[in-house]
C-alpha cells in the first residue's frame, strides 16, 4: 500500500549529549555518522522515510533555530519549507502538535502522519516499510493512534516501557495491541519483571495517526497546549510547558494500540551503542588511530587524523578524542555524561567545548 496522504515528520532537535565530545551544540548526534557509512543519521532516516513518503516535498522535520541551517545542509533536497523551526524547546509534545497542525494545513485533515526520532538505528529496512504501511492501514480503520514497541532482548532501564493489553488481529503476522500502559524507565528488577511477562515493548517514540485522531485527542486531554498553538502557531511556544507527548496525550488516551515491532532497532543512546554497530577489533571497538596494548573491552574513538590514541593496561573504558576535548569514561558512567556537561557548563570558557 501507498498512501498519499501520508506525511511523515522527523523530530530533530535533539542534543545528543551522550555522545560528547564528538556531539556538540551545533553538531547533535543526529549530524553525526556513527556507523563508518558517509551518512549522519538524519539523512539515514530521512532516506529510509523518502519510498512510503513518495518524495521529499512529502517530509516534514521538525528542529531547533539553533539547528535549521544544519538540517538545510544535510538535506539538500528537502523544501526549505518542509523544515518546522521551533523558538525553544519544550520536549516531544509541543513539536507533535505543532507538526500535526501543521499537516492538516497544508496536506488535509484526512492525512496520516507518524513521527520518528532522527537518531535512531534500523536494521533491517524491508521489515520497517512493511511495518509501518501496515500501521498505516490500522490507524485508518480503527481511527486510533498506533505506537511502535520494540520486543525487549534483555531488562534495559533506559528505555520507557509499553505494557500490551489485549491483542487486537494480527495482519500479515504483524499483530495488534491495546495499550494498557506506558511506564518511564524502570530499575533493573522491574525490567526483568516485565520482560518475564512477556507483555511489555521497549517504547520507541514512533507514533502513526490520522492527524484529525490526535488534534480531537490533544483538545480532549492537552488543550492547553493545542489551543495557544491553534491561535498563534509556533509564536505561542514561550507560553507552553515542557512536556512529553507520552505524558501528554499517549498516557492518556482511549485510542492507543501498540505494534511488538523487530526490525533490528536500536535508539543509538550513547557510546556503548557502538558496540551493537560495528565490530570488535582484538577485543574493542576501534575507530580512528590508535595502539592498544594489554587493553580489552574498551570503545576507542579518535576522530583527530594526525594524532594516536594509546592505551596500556586498561579495559571497559570509553574513550573519545574529538578536536579540543578529550572524554575517558568507564562504560558504566556512559550515562552520567549529561551530568557532567551540567559541571561544564558552570565554566567561563564553556563555549570552547560545548
């Protein structure tokens, strides 16, 4: 199936701090090739959107000021127009309802549109477009609002968690659920709870409606966010909270049905990433110059061309050389790098790092 009328909207405008040094504020991980291929992710998932979008003038991004110029030069071919720049960040729900806004503007109100995070992983291409063409077909004839979960491989507490309820059909063996719940990011004890159940989805942030389902949906459980973006467009985002479209509306709402998806996802969250991408050299993950003696399990990433990176006796460290900072960490801490960029921040010279 082919539809149209479907708009697909990528939301840009994440920082990606994890991924500091080699992430900075104007260069966020979406910018960034982290697979040794010649594309950042962004064009990555632009690409992978253009054959179910049926052409650039059919894509939407959705980014920062600080940012736009960025995604212009990264996607040459997208309409300049086509890129939604938002004043200030005010996290997913805001950039959903703006965008759906929007769509039904300029496309219909009878157009289907789903949002993808720019930065995520997908393996396996031919399962993602059937996957998505058949949420397409699901949120048109139940009008309701299709999330994408990703079957749990092991009791991960980074990611949110999407608890399946009854199982609705089953179509071409991809198959259907209500949503009972969505749940923020567990300790490691509830995570292997729920993964024992068998009934819970790693939350990907992918979305797929009809936009009139979620504009009628956001007045009902959100209009203090939908109403001032209604009135004002994107003018009125100094007046909205932050706020995630999960808290929002996906918490809230009757018409939530979520697709147990494996098409070899993964949301890129931080350097230990790169272990499920690329390929072990005597026991790490090399990329750039380096020499490793009596050293294993580390991740080593040296993005300078006319320096090394040695390392003797050490193991289950990360560390990146990236111009002029230079990130060791062990692989444990990986998530605590927000943390410490908070402590960067407090410096005079910080815009020389960040």
């Amino acid at each position: 199936m082919r539809n149209n009328k479907f708009i697909p909207v990528i939301l840009a405008g994440g920082k990606g701090e994890r991924f500091w040094p080699l992430s900075r504020l104007q260069r966020p991980k979406q910018f960034l090739c982290l697979d040794n291929s010649d594309e950042s992710l962004l064009q990555t998932t632009a690409n992978r959107l253009l054959n179910l979008a049926g052409g650039w003038q059919n894509l939407l991004v959705i980014t920062s000021e600080l940012l736009a110029e960025g995604v212009k030069q990264q996607l040459p071919s997208l309409p300049p127009d086509n890129i939604l720049v938002e004043p200030t960040a005010k996290d997913t729900a805001p950039a959903v309802t703006w965008a759906s806004l929007e769509v039904k503007r300029r496309y219909g109100e009878d157009a289907i549109t789903a949002f993808f995070p720019a930065d995520h992983y997908i393996g396996n291409q031919e399962q993602f477009e059937k996957i998505i063409e058949t949420g397409i077909k699901y949120a048109q004839e139940k009008q309701g609002i299709i999330t994408l979960g990703i079957k749990p491989d092991y009791p991960s507490t980074g990611y949110g968690y999407i608890e399946q309820g009854e199982k609705q059909e089953e179509n071409d063996g991809i198959s259907f659920y209500r949503v009972t719940r969505f749940t923020e990011k567990p300790d490691e004890k509830t995570a292997k709870e729920f993964i024992a159940t068998q009934k819970y989805s790693w939350n990907s942030g992918m979305f797929i409606f009809p936009v009139e389902v979620v504009l009628e949906e956001l007045q009902k459980h959100a209009p203090q966010i939908l109403q001032p973006l209604q009135e004002k467009g994107k003018s009125a985002y100094t007046q909205l909270e932050k706020i995630s479209i999960d808290y929002a509306l996906m918490e809230k709402t009757d018409l939530a049905y979520v697709i147990r998806a494996e098409f070899g996802w993964d949301d890129l969250g931080d350097w230990n990433a790169l272990e499920r991408l690329l390929a072990k050299e005597n026991n790490n993950i090399l990329v750039g110059d380096s020499l490793n003696q009596d050293s294993e399990n580390n991740i080593i990433y040296n993005n300078q061309s006319d320096e090394i990176v040695m390392t003797i006796g050490v193991e289950d460290l990360v560390i990146v050389r990236e111009g002029n900072a230079t990130l060791i960490a062990h692989k444990n801490k990986t998530q605590d790098i927000k943390k410490a960029l908070k402590l960067l921040q407090q410096r005079e010279n910080k815009d020389n790092f960040l």
